[in-house]
C-alpha cells in the first residue's frame, strides 16, 4: 500500500511502508518538509538551500529576511539610515518651530458702527445725577443733587438719581422715560450684538440707573395713584428772569446750591404712559431677575392705570416742559404704552387696547401730517407700529386683532417708503441728511430714530424670509432700507461735507464747544457759582473736559455747522438723541443682521386665534 504526496520540489513523491528510513528518519525530514509546505520560495531562497555549506553563509550576509520582505541588506541598512535621519530632522525642524514665539493672526479692527457704540454709550455715564458708582468712568463727574426731592418741602421725599437732560442739569422725566423705552428695546432685540463687543453688562446697568429712578417718582408699591413727579429743577426761560436755577446759572452739576424745585401732576396722560412703556420694555430686559421683573410689571401697570383714569397732557398749563418738551398729544402713548405692557404681561386686554380702532384713530394712524412717520421722544406712533407689525410678522395673532395690525403693518411700509430719496417725502441737505423735522434746528436725533427703525423693519423682514417690501407697484429689497439707515449714520459720524463727526471724541474731527455746563467747566477744585461759571460758558476755548459720545443737535438745513458753546441749536446733546444713536448703531453693527425672535414674547402665552364670526344669513 502506498501513498502519494506532492512534492515541494515539483515532483511526485512516492512512500513505501517496506522503505528503508527508520522512524527517526521519516521525523527529522518531516519537521524539515513542514518548514517548505508553509510557503513557496523564491529563486533567492531555492539558492541559499543549494548552495554549498560556504557559498549559504556568504549569501545570506547580502540579505536581510523581515518576514513578508526579503531585502538587500545594504538596502535596508540605507533606506533605515534615511528614515532615522529624516525622523531627527522632522524632531528639529519641529523645536525651532516651537521655539520661534507664535504669530497670531490678529483680530480684525471693530468697525465704525461698533467703535462709535462704545463712546455713545459713555455719554450716559457723563449725564447721571446723584451717588455715582465707582465703575462710572467720566474722570470729571462726581456726585450731584444729593438732595433732590428731599429739600423740597412740598415733597419731603428722596428723587436722587436718574439722568440730567441734557447740557443742563434738569431731569425732565418725558424725554427721559423714551430714552430708556428705546433703549430696552435695542437690547431685547439686539442682546447678542451687545454681548459680543463687551457692553450688554454697561447698557443694562444704564437703563436700570433710569428705571430705579422712575420707581421713586410715584408710589410704585401702590395698586393706584394720584400723581407723579414730572420734572426735578429748573430752567424757566422768563426774559430779563435773574432767578437762580439751571438755566439762568451756569454751574457744574457737582457745585449747585440753589433750590431745585420739583413739579408733580395730577392729570398727565403722555408722562404716565410713557413712564409705563419704560418700565414694561426694563422689565423684559431684566427678566432674569424675577422679583426686579416683577417690581417693573407692577409700576407699568400703576402707571397705566393712572394715565388712563386721569387724562391730560403733562404740558399743558405754559410749564418749563411747555417750552422744551411739550408733548401734542397722549393717544401715541397710549397705544405705545398698552403695546409694551402687552409684551411685558401677555395679559391680552392690553393688546385689545392699543389694536382698537378708535384708539388708532385718535393717534392719527389712518391719515399723514407732515410729522407722520417722525419717531421722537413727543410722537411714538411710528415706533408703536413697527412694534405691533413685528407682533404680526413673527405671531400671526389673527382675529379679532388682524385687521387692525394689517393696517399698521401697511402703514409701517408706506413709512418705510418716505426715507427713500426717490419718493422726496422729506427734503434732504445737499450732503445727503434727511430732514425729517422739516429744517428746523436739531436734526440729528429725528435722523438716529428713523436709521434704527428702518434697520429693526429690516430685520424683521429678513426674519420672516421676505426679501423686501412694496411702495405701490414697485418692490423694493430689504437692502436697501438698510442703506439708507447706513448713508444717515455715516453722515452723522463724519461723511458729510464738513468732514465733521457730530459724535464727540469719534475721529478727530469733532464740536469742541459742546453746550454742557459739566464738559466745559474745569474740575480744577474751585467752587465756581451761580454767575462765576459765565467765564467758561462764553469763552472761545474748547471744553477742558470731553464728553465723550455725546452726539449734538447737528447741523443746519445747508448742511453748516457752528461750533459755539452758547448756540444749543448746533452743539446740545440730550438723552433721547444718544439714545436713538446708540440703537441704530448697534443694529448697524456687527457683520451679521438679525433680531432675538424670540425674547420680545416671553411673557406672551401660546396663540389660538379665534375663527371670525360667520357672514349674517343671505338675503337676495
């Protein structure tokens, strides 16, 4: 019996069990054939086996065997010679790197918007009254006023705090409340751009200094009230008056000791509804802080109450505010009231309010006056309907509020139409400003209003996926609302004919005789009195302090400037128009576009819009 194998060799190999080779034999050429079965050599190695006992060792030293390589052993000598050299270069290569100090790319530079943001927001902490915080960073104000309220014996109660107006230092409460409404509403809209360059904490910490001290001009504890303070100080504009108060004396803040009265009212519509709107819009801002939140809710709706229970302008009667900040009419904020309280409460009897037709009637929403579409601290309509049309663009209340908010949604649009240049709606200076106030002095801050109110329409639009908006039959892209938003800014900081930046300290170009008793007065520790600070009002030499990111009342209708201390018409900057600037700026800047959706309604609960009653039954 036989058996057959295969041959490492190439041959048949045949074994017989009668075949000479012992056990021991057939086992050592056993343990030597496993060692071929296991692969297939090549030429190489078919050589080493043949060659002679000499030749094997010779050959073998010229070849190195890695397992699945056979190799040259010089080969492989070099070529590992390489790697190692490559691998101590690479080692180097990499220290003289990690030596050599790094180069960061470098962040690009804030652009004009973002830069002139942070000046305009210093401008707050130059106008603030009383105990000043150690953070306040204006090197030449100090505490002020520490007596307000409380030297008043009519009053007998404490109003330190809040803003001076403007160049002078009386707190009118009207102008003042806007400034804090708009600028609230800047930051729900616009958090994340504050946030990035550094100034969410600084805005929010200016509009609480406002807020705090609205809450000490009535009884903000109270669940009604019979009055509220109006105005602390004086500047009556008698002629030939020699009486000694902010407008006959020119003194710095720090310095005043003659009396500063405090005016209260009784009936005062447009001041409590307006004071409502400031402290509804704080306390979406603060609604982190519940119990503070709370606090705010509950003196709009004091507010509110009173201004509606208690009808009247607070102007009425030839007072100081008559002559400085007469307000026209009380249905506009009303509406903007009922508006803000809406969005702060979600209680909807609000909104049933300031979407009541009769109440948009008295406003003056169905029909243009030459003011129609002017946003200021006295008409709050245009701003009240850009507000209720982004209520409609993001919330679709439906019936029964649609079809009024249909009709402010429109109007908003015809409003948006009149800043284009092509409609002529407004005049324009030959350097490009438009002329919103119809030529008279002051401009700027009727300008400020409508750049930041034709930028947030803007935004809304973008929100919603709407590429732009209708003026009649033509279409118009959302771009170019924003530009001109950007052409009226860009004027105000310093492309204009002038090549004058109308916000101080932003370039180096700018009014060095800005009317303000505080900017233009030395703090040199000298007492300067009633009549001893005329010197610095009417001396021709620049402010010794600068307010920085105070932007003044602006140029005339032919585009001309007077830098003059004493001509307020030309260098007085106020809160309302800082504020107006500072939320333009801030929803121009920035490289993206965009408005927080969704924190404007985190008070509003979920929406289930009523169907529409039926059509009465048909008649023929």
């Amino acid at each position: 019996m036989s058996m057959y194998g295969r041959d490492p060799w190439g041959g048949p190999l045949e074994v017989y069990h009668h075949d000479s080779a012992t056990d021991d034999d057939r086992s050592r050429n056993l343990d030597i054939d496993r060692g071929a079965l296991s692969r297939t050599l090549d030429e190489t190695q078919q050589s080493w086996l043949l060659a002679g006992p000499g030749d094997q060792g010779r050959k073998r030293k010229k070849y190195v065997d890695i397992g699945c390589l056979v190799l040259s052993r010089k080969f492989f000598f070099w070529t590992l010679g390489m790697l190692l050299a490559a691998a101590v270069f690479a080692g180097v290569v990499a220290g003289i790197a990690k030596a050599i100090p790094r180069r960061h790319r470098p962040t690009p530079p804030p652009d004009d918007y973002t830069v002139a943001l942070h000046k305009a927001l210093m401008f707050f902490n130059a106008q603030r009254s009383g105990k000043l915080p150690k953070h306040n960073n204006v090197p030449w104000r100090g505490n002020s006023c520490m007596k307000d309220g409380l030297s008043d014996p009519a009053v007998r109660r404490s109003l330190v705090g809040g803003y001076y107006d403007a160049g002078d230092a009386v707190k009118f409460n009207f102008p003042g409340a806007f400034s804090m409404t708009l600028l609230s509403w800047s930051v729900i809209e616009y958090s994340a751009k504050y946030e990035a360059v550094g100034e969410l904490a600084h805005v929010r910490d200016i509009i609480k200094w406002g807020a705090d001290y609205f809450l000490k001009t009535f009884n903000s504890t109270a669940d009604s009230i019979d009055r509220v303070v109006a105005q602390v100080g004086s500047a009556t504009t008698s002629p030939g008056s020699t009486q000694p108060n902010d407008q006959y004396c020119w003194m710095r803040p720090e310095n005043i000791d003659y009396p500063r009265p405090v005016v209260e009212c009784h009936a005062c519509s447009d001041l409590a509804a307006e004071m409502a709107a400031a402290l509804a819009a704080a306390s979406i801002v603060f609604k982190d802080n519940k119990a503070y939140s709370q606090k705010l809710v509950h003196g709009a709706t004091t507010l509110f109450q009173f201004a509606r229970e208690r009808r009247g302008r607070y102007s009425a009667g030839g007072s100081d505010a008559a002559k400085l900040y007469n307000s026209t009419s009380y249905w506009d904020e009303f509406v903007w009231g009922s508006s803000w309280i809406y969005l702060a409460t979600g209680n909807s009897s609000y909104l049933t309010l300031a979407t009541h037709p009769k109440l948009a009637k008295h406003a003056g929403a169905f029909w243009g006056t030459p003011d129609y579409g002017v946003f200021s601290w006295d008409n709050k309509l245009t701003g009240a309907q850009v507000l209720l049309s982004r209520l409609r663009l993001f919330l679709s209340p439906g019936y029964p509020y649609e079809e009024i908010l249909r009709t402010y949604h429109n109007q908003t649009s015809i409003i948006m139409c009149s800043y284009l240049p092509i409609f002529k709606s407004f005049n324009r200076t030959k350097g490009g400003l438009i002329q919103l106030n119809h030529g008279k002095p002051q401009p700027l801050q009727y300008v400020v209003n409508a750049a930041f109110l034709a930028t947030v329409f803007s935004d809304y639009l973008e929100a919603v996926d709407t590429p732009g908006w209708y003026c009649g039959p033509h279409f118009y892209s959302i771009e170019v609302l924003r530009s001109f938003a950007r052409t009226q800014i860009e004027y105000i900081l310093g492309k204009n004919p002038l090549k004058m930046s109308y916000v101080v300290g932003f370039r180096n170009h700018y009014p060095k005789h800005v009317h303000h008793r505080g900017a233009s007065i030395p703090k040199n520790g000298v007492h300067y009195g009633c009549k001893g600070g005329w010197k610095w009002r009417d001396t021709k030499k620049p402010n010794p302090n600068i307010i920085v990111g105070a932007m003044v009342a602006g140029p005339d209708r032919h585009d001309g400037f007077k830098d003059v201390r004493k001509n307020y018409n030309y260098t007085e900057a106020t809160l309302a128009g800082n504020a107006g600037l500072v939320a333009a700026l801030v929803a121009l800047s920035g490289e993206g576009h965009g408005v927080d959706k969704n924190s404007m309604f985190s008070a509003v609960p979920p929406m289930f819009p009523s169907p529409p009653p039926p059509p009465g039954p048909w008649k023929p």
